[in-house]
C-alpha cells in the first residue's frame, strides 16, 4: 500500500462525577497519506461545546488532533510482531464460526510485571486472512500515572476496505490525575475511522 485516505472523526465524552456524561467537541477530518513520508489532513467540520453559564457563548475543549505518515497499525499487532514475542506470553481462549469465517481469540500477557506500559488483552483473528480483526486491551497498571490514574478500557477494531484490513475504530476509557481544560477527571475517547484505500505498485 501506498496511498492512504480516510475520513476521522473523534468524539470525546466526558464524564464527571455525579453528572450525565456529555459530549465535547466533536470534529471530522478529512486525512491523506502517501509513501514514504507525506500526509495531510483537511479539518471538514469541528463542533464547539456552549458554557453552561452563557448558553449562547460556545467553548473551545481545547483539543487537537494530529496525524503520522506511517501507516502501519503497531496499535493493534505490536503483541504479535516478532520483536514483541519475547515480552508476550500467549494462549488460545476460544475458537467459533462466524458466517463462513474461523475466528480465534488469543488472549496474551505480559511475561514480566515490572513494565507497567506492557499492556494485557484479547484479539480475535479472523483466519480467512490471518488479520487482527479486533482487540482488547487492559493495564494492570497505569502507563503514564503522573497523568492517568489508569485505562479502564481500550478496544481496537479493523474493517476491511478495497481489499486492504485497516484501522476502523478506537474506543479507550481512563480517568487522569489532574483536570484538563475544559474536560473533567473522568474521559471517554471514541474516535470512529470510516476508511477507504488506494494502492499503487511499482
């Protein structure tokens, strides 16, 4: 693959204590990636939230998103690539038949507790094409504890678009450690990815 487009949209949904969670600033964006290093993205519409104290006056959240000309998806296969294999310990959970497709689900854990970035989880593979269809990850530990107090949940999803499996939604859930502007202690980030692909050759 060569070329790359695909349309993001992210939506934060916070979650204060004792408060209904809502929604804040949700923006699509319009992203183009090209080997070996070229991308550029088009900011196709960003909503602003209104202040609770003025509801005609709307609030920046504050957030931007940027994107990275690589395109490959470490977030989802970074267990299972070959320099991973020696900190992952792995064992098959179930197998079932969905349509015409063996799927398995292989959970993997870290072989060391000290990394408290090494994360545990659950993919489920989709045997037709050998591909991580979707993932589950947890942290017994936070990552990052100055900044998070830890991720409740983080789910990892491809769809396949023109042949190619590729990146289709992001869901994670963490509660941070300090107040954000204009977001609260408790987060919830779902950035839903509808892609399209183009390959060349050369």
């Amino acid at each position: 693959m060569t070329d790359q487009s695909f349309t993001a949209t992210l939506r934060v949904v916070r979650a204060p204590r004792r408060r209904s969670p809502r929604h804040s600033s949700p923006s699509v964006t319009r992203v183009f990636k090209k080997r070996p290093d070229k991308v550029r993205w088009v900011l196709l519409r960003q909503w602003t939230q209104k202040s609770e104290k003025n509801k005609k006056k709307k609030v920046d959240a504050g957030i931007t998103v940027s994107f990275r000309p690589n395109m490959s998806e470490e977030i989802v296969n970074f267990a299972f690539r070959p320099e991973g294999r020696r900190s992952f310990k792995y064992h098959i959970v179930g197998r079932q038949i969905v349509g015409n497709h063996l799927i398995y689900r292989i959970a993997f854990e870290p072989r060391s507790p000290l990394d408290p970035t090494e994360p545990s989880g659950l993919v489920w593979v989709d045997t037709n094409d050998f591909v991580i269809v979707r993932q589950e990850v947890s942290f017994d530990r936070s990552p990052v504890p100055l900044f998070l107090k830890g991720v409740d949940r983080m789910v990892i999803e491809r769809q396949k678009a023109d042949g190619y499996w590729v990146l289709g939604r992001v869901l994670m859930r963490a509660s941070t450690t300090i107040s954000l502007p204009k977001i609260e202690q408790h987060l919830r980030h779902e950035a839903c990815c509808s892609s399209s692909t183009r390959s060349t050759t050369a």
